[in-house]
C-alpha cells in the first residue's frame, strides 16, 4: 500500500508590488530605506558607466547588472560586516554595497586581476566566473567558520543556469549534510545567456530544490528590495544562530544582454523585457519613498549629482593606474607556483622582452 510520507510546499515573498505599495512592515528604516535606494541607485549609474567604457574599449568583456538592482543591494545590505560574501560574476552591486571600491571592480572588468585582491578587513571571495564553482568554496568557509565557533554566516549568490551545474547540487547537499551557516541565492533572472529558465530545470520552482538537500526553500520577488532583505537578513540570523542552511530564489530579469559580448535581441522578445522593466526595481522603490514623503526631485537631483561624482572619481582612479607587469597574473593561483606556471611566466616575460 502506498501512502503519503512527506508533503512540500514553497512560499512567495513580496512586500513592495509593482506600483511601490507596501504589504507589510519595512524591516528598514528610514535612513536605511534611503541608503538602499542610493546604493541601488550607485550601482545602477556604475552599471552604465561601465558599459559605456566598454564600448569606448576602456573596459573588458562585462556583465550588466541592469534589473539586479534591488537582488545586489538589498541582499548584500543584509550581511554583517564579517559574514561572508561569495560572488558570481555579475554581482558588481553587491560588491559596492561591501565597499570594495569601484575603481578596482572597473580594474577587474579592465582585465587587471589586482581589482580583486580583497582588502585584508573583507570576508568577500573575488568574482567566479566558471559557473556554478563558487558555491562549493562557500561551503569550504562556511563549514570552516562552523568549526572555528564562529558564530557568523556566508552568503553564496549564483544564477538559474548554475543550477544545472552538478557542484550546485552538491554543494546544496553538503551544506544541508553538515548544518552549514549558509545562504544559497539563486538569482533567477530567467536567462542563461541564451538558455531559458525553462531549459534549466523541469520543477516548478528554483527554491523547491532546497526541500530535497533537507533544508527551507522561499521564493522571493527580487525586484523588491524590502522583500529581498527581509528573506535574506532572516536567513543569516538562523544561519548563524545554528539553524543550518536556507536556499533564496529571487526571481527577477536580466534587463540588459548577458554581457557586452552579447545581443539579446537575437534570442528573446523585446515585449518580454518590456514587461519586466515595468517591475523596475528602482522605480518601485522610489515610487514607495514619493509616497512616505522620502523622495523629492530635489532630493533625486542632488544624491545623483552625488553618486555621479563618485563614479566619476573611481574612473579617473582607474584611469590612472599602471598596467599590471605582463606574466605577473602566474602568480596569483598558489601561493607558490607550479613548474607549469614558472614555464608560461618565463615565456610571457621573454616575449614581452622581444
Ligand atoms: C563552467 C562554465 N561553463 C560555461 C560558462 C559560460 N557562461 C558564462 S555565464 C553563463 C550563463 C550563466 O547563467 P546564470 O547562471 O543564469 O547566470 P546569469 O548569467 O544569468 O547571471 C555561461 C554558460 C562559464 N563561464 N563557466
Ligand atoms: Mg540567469
């Protein structure tokens, strides 16, 4: 005889709707309610400049943030200063919310890796580009800092195609095996370059894949800061507290192309994305803070004078570094190099002589 052993189900969260009205009680302040719409509104100015850079050839190949506004910031505003925080390769917000200064994301994307040597008082990891890789490193410092006594959580972010990726799911498991203090965040944008969500997995949800690793799982509108810092902030408080792991999905869009190597045109509906610049995390937000009276054109005017200024500052900086020495990038994998490794540099270096 068969009979029902288990039984799932997979909530919703949003607080702010698409029109900026709010259900439920803003776990922020009002200051802090402001400070997350200008570092939303900072990261979305860097967002522009650097593309704009890339198009000039001042910048690499690089990947748009555009509509991850409200998933970056809010969710990196959650973190305590010494939790850690584990990045894809499109969390330029976040990384803003952590203070890495901008100069050095735009030194990154430039293609000069001393843009992710880590300021020694930072728990963040530099960008991963293979995807899918970092969330096994999370549960590496995750499980290391359960095991110190550290009573401080990490965050891992990743995308809806990294699900598909073998070491997500392990990671997943290993986390769940172990209680890690760990929060997964699968920023569903609904596009893996060119693969939709729908090609990545078979299940309703992203979030439903936590239930089989034996752990919560919540689906979360992304474009709603208030929604995205109240899951997350709720997440590293049980993390750290030793209630284990917890997997995030915030469901969201990404309004730009993959990266500036991209053309999204060729392979989804401009009305699609018309639709989700509608749900504008930025907009949703300022129209919440027009109505509670936190918002003027006055006030706009001036804080975007102000975060221009910043970005602005951070290229200069960036312009004016000395290009890194050809073959040192060899010696940023291991602490000491392989015989491999000191082959290549030489080989750089002679070239570079020649
Ligand atoms: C291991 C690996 N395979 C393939 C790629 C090429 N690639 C870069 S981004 C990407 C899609 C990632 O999609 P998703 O995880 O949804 O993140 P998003 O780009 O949407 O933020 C692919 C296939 C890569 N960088 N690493
Ligand atoms: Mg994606």
């Amino acid at each position: 005889m068969e009979k029902k052993i288990a039984e799932f189900s997979v909530n919703y969260l949003q607080v702010l709707d698409e029109n900026g009205e709010c259900s439920g009680p803003a776990e922020l302040t009002k200051d802090q309610i402001k400070e997350v719409y200008e570092l939303m509104v900072l990261s979305r100015m860097f967002d522009e400049k650097a593309v704009n850079l890339q198009r000039e050839g001042r910048l690499g190949t690089y990947p748009s943030l555009r509509g991850h506004e409200a998933a970056q910031v809010a969710s990196a505003y959650a973190l305590a200063k010494k939790d850690w925080m584990i990045p894809s390769f499109r969390e330029n917000g976040s990384m803003i919310v952590r203070g890495l200064p901008m100069e050095m994301i735009f030194q990154y994307w430039g293609g000069d890796e001393r843009g992710q040597k880590m300021p020694l008082d930072q728990n963040t990891l530099p960008f991963a580009i293979p995807v899918g890789t970092q969330p096994l490193h999370a549960v590496g410092i995750a499980w290391a800092s359960k095991l110190a006594g550290d009573k401080i959580a990490s965050l891992v972010y990743f995308g809806d195609g990294a699900t598909s990726e073998g070491d997500v799911s392990e990671a997943m498991n290993l986390a769940g095996v172990f209680n890690l203090p760990l929060v997964f965040v699968c920023v569903n944008n609904q596009w893996a370059i060119s693969v939709p969500r729908g090609k990545q997995t078979a299940a309703k949800t992203i979030a439903q894949k936590a239930i089989a690793f034996g752990f919560g799982g919540l689906q979360v509108d992304g474009n709603d800061a208030f929604a995205v810092y109240a899951a997350t902030k709720s997440a590293l408080e049980k993390a750290r507290a030793g209630f284990g792991p917890a997997l995030i999905e915030l469901f969201t869009y990404r309004l730009g192309n993959h990266t500036t190597a991209d053309d999204a045109s060729k392979y989804r509906e401009k009305t699609e994305v018309d639709e989700w610049v509608k749900k504008d995390p930025v907009e949703r937000l300022r129209k919440y803070m027009e109505s509670k009276k936190l918002w003027t054109k006055g006030y706009e005017e001036k804080m975007a004078e102000r975060m221009k200024k910043k970005v602005d500052s951070a290229v200069a900086k960036y312009g004016s570094v000395t290009p890194e020495q050809a073959g040192k990038i060899f010696e940023y994998t291991y602490s000491e190099m392989t015989k491999n490794l000191v082959g290549q540099q030489k080989g750089v270096s002679d070239e570079g002589k020649s």
